[in-house]
C-alpha cells in the first residue's frame, strides 16, 4: 500500500509540475508581432498555434493538435526524468 502511494504522489507530482513548466515556457516563448503586420505565436519546441491579422491570402494558420500533444509530452518525459533523477538523490 504505501508503495502505491508513493508511485502515486510521484506521478501526480510529475504531471502538475510538467502542466506548470509547460504553461510557463509557452507563455514566455508566445511572440505577438500583430501590430506591426506580423504573426502571434505559441509554443516551445514546436509552434503549436498562430494567427495572423492581415497576412497575405494562402496562410495557413491556426492551431494544430499534433504539435501541441509533441510540446506537452516533450515537457512530461523531460519532467518525469528530472523528478526521478531527483527522487534516486534522495
């Protein structure tokens, strides 16, 4: 039972975290060049969402599942490495 709870309070721990340095890195990596005719975009490693206000015809942006699952699991694994290299300091 109690190794259950710490797999647990491990995993959980993990998630949260990954969730707050996800937000935290999208947020600091947004780059928004709207008034100067240019694009708005979020995501780290991969830009996940962009939207341009008058950009030429023909471009495609938008939001796109697949980079956004690829940043949010790229921040899972790499926080889940660095909690269990913590974890084994301990």
């Amino acid at each position: 039972m109690s190794l259950f709870k710490t797999n647990f309070y491990f995993i959980a721990s993990t998630f949260i975290l990954s969730i707050v340095i996800f937000v935290t890195v999208c947020f600091l990596s947004h780059k928004n060049l709207l008034p100067v005719d240019g694009e708005e975009t979020y995501g780290f490693p991969l830009t996940f969402n962009s939207s341009c206000g008058d950009c030429l015809e023909g471009y495609e942006g938008g939001f796109n599942l697949k980079y956004f699952i690829f940043d949010f699991m790229f921040f899972l694994i790499l926080t889940f490495f660095v909690n269990s290299l913590l974890l084994r300091k301990k």
